[in-house]
C-alpha cells in the first residue's frame, strides 16, 4: 500500500501499448480508467477527465469520495513515477484571487482559476 492510500485499496496498470488502464480497487469495489500515452514530454500518460461516478458494479461514487480516489491515484502515481495531466503542481501556490466557480469564494491556485477543490473538480466528470 502507498503512503497516503487508505487501507484496503489497491492500484495497478495495464498497458497495450500506447494506451490502457488503471484498476483501482477499494475493498471490493472496483473502477477502471482508460489512459493514453501522451504525445508531450511533461507527460507519460494522459487520465483526464476522469470518470468517477460508478463502480463497475454501477453503484454511485460520491464527489467526496471521487476526490478521495483522485488523491490515492496522485499518490500511486507520483510513487511509481509516472508524471500525468492529473498531477498537482510541486508546490501548491494561492494568489489573492478569488476561485471564479460560481458562489465560491476560496482563493484561487496561482496560474489556475480555480481553488484547489474545484481545480480537482475540474478533472472529473461531474
């Protein structure tokens, strides 16, 4: 188990090539997210957007624990290396801006227009 993963959850990859998924199981549920290989060198691969919202037994995921799942594949990721359009800047940075999500007034992450929340949100299929 990764530093920062909750118990019971397990992360793995599969590839074909220049495409395949990420399975990711907590207890025992299990969601699988299709990746391509990225044609830029900031990344390996591409996730984004993530579709969160059913277990592949078509239950419900709610947004909490979608954002619960999006920071267990951030952590497995970064611990095998492997750098994604999912990645959260080195150092998160606030500018004294207010995020533009509609009723939010959270600070902004600099050089994003979101807050962290909605920046995260902004990766998922809501």
């Amino acid at each position: 188990m990764t530093e920062g993963m909750k118990l019971n959850t397990k992360i793995e990859i599969q590839s074909h090539g220049r495409y395949g998924s990420v399975i990711y199981q907590k207890n025992s549920n299990t969601i699988e997210l299709y990746w391509e290989m990225s044609g830029s060198k900031k990344y390996a691969i591409l996730l984004a957007p993530l579709d969160l919202r059913k277990w592949q037994d078509e239950n419900e995921i709610p947004i909490n624990e979608q954002l619960e799942i999006l920071a267990d594949l951030r952590c497995w990721l970064k611990r095998e290396n492997i750098k994604t359009d999912i990645d959260l800047p080195e150092e998160i940075e606030l500018e004294n801006k207010v995020c533009i999500h509609s009723g939010c007034n959270e600070t902004r992450i600099k050089n994003s227009a979101y807050c962290l929340r909605h920046y995260n949100e902004s990766l998922l299929k809501l």
